[in-house]
C-alpha cells in the first residue's frame, strides 16, 4: 500500500554498513527519477549514483545531517550512508528556477518511496557544499548538484506524532535514541 510507504519512509541519519544499495539498484532509483513529471516536460534534472566506498566518504564530510540535533553531530560514526543519489542539472542547457526546483522535490520523493519498497531508508539533504560535492565526485563540468540523497539499510528507530497546540516542530530525540518527528494534525492541516 502506498500510504504504508509514506508512513515508513522517514528522514533517516543512521545507517547500517551492510546491506549496501547496488549499481543495478541505483540505477533502479535514477530510473524512478526519471520517470517523474517535470515542468513543461524540460527534464532538467540529471543524476549522479554514488556508491564507491571512497566517494561515500567524500560526500558524507560535504553534508550536513540533522541541523536541529547539531550536538548530536549525526550520523554518528560508523552509521553513515552507504550510497547516495544526487539530484543535478546541467547549467549550460538550464537555469535554476522553482519549477527546478518543484521537479527535484518530486523526483526525490519517488525516489525514496522506491527505495523504501527495496527495504533501504534515506535522506534528503539540502545542506551541503556545492564547490565540496563537486570536488567529492568530479562531476562533468557545468553540473550543479541541487539535492544530496543519502541512502542505505536504515538503523533508526523514527516514530511520527501529531504536534500539540503550540510545540515545537523541531524533530527530537528521546533517552533511547528514538527519534521524533511531531506532524501537523490533519484538522489542523486541512483548511476550511
Ligand atoms: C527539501 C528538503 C531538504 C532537507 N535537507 C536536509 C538536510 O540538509 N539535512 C538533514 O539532516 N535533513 C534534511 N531534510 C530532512 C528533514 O529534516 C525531514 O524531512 C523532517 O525533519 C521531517 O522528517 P520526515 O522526513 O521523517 O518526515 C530535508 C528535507 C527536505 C524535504
């Protein structure tokens, strides 16, 4: 069911170092992505599979995991991602622009929902370095990364909760590692 993938497909940023995403499952994701609708069909978006073990590292010190648990300083050693898929696009033939912008939100999603039904989590990661993801994966010249999405055997406990009146939005995490992600109640979400 489609809804039981939404529900697990949570923002992960602990991973298990084994199994890792293949080429063949990689190139699954990239074909997910693009498949996906874009803006009057431009297709900008490119895609660039990492799973080589040295350009994990590479990329993994370009990101910023979990910017509201800072002191955390996620992922926590020995849990980094074990494959990513970044999200590009080619400036000579385009420009950045929300519908961009819209297209990789799609793709990623699609992307993540996919990777869920395989058995992986992921993350979506908008904080990075674009001069440092370049310099981790030489990309082809003109190619500008827009999202960074981590991937692999996901090691977290992540529950949702309905957000109380007032609370922070902030994910949160408990003495037992469990990690919180308060949502909007849907009477609150649905506008009248
Ligand atoms: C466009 C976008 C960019 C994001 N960038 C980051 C990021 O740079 N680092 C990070 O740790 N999480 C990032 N996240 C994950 C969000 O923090 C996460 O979606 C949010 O906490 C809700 O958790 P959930 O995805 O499990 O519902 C991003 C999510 C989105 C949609």
């Amino acid at each position: 069911m489609l809804k039981e993938l939404i529900l697990k497909n949570r923002s992960c940023r602990g991973y298990a170092q084994t199994p890792r995403p293949t080429e063949e499952e990689l190139k699954e994701l990239a074909d997910c992505a693009r498949l996906c609708p874009s803006a009057s069909n431009r297709q900008p978006l490119r895609c660039r599979l990492v799973n080589d073990q040295a350009e994990c590292v590479a990329l993994q010190a370009a990101t910023r995991w979990g910017g509201a648990l800072r002191e955390l300083h996620l992922p926590y050693p020995g849990t980094e991602a074990t494959a990513f898929l970044v999200l590009c696009y080619d400036s000579a033939s385009a420009k950045d622009s929300p519908m961009l912008r819209i297209d990789t939100g799609i793709a990623a999603q699609t992307v993540l929902l996919r990777a869920t039904e395989m058995g992986y989590s992921g993350l979506m990661i908008a904080a990075f370095e674009p001069d440092g993801v370049k310099r981790a994966l030489t990309l082809p010249e003109g190619f500008e990364p827009v999202l960074v999405i981590a991937l692999g055997k996901g090691a977290e406990t992540i529950v949702l909760e309905d957000r109380a009146d007032g609370e922070e939005r902030a994910y949160w995490r408990d003495e037992k590692g469990v990690h919180h992600v308060p949502k909007v109640p849907l009477e609150k979400f649905i506008i009248r």
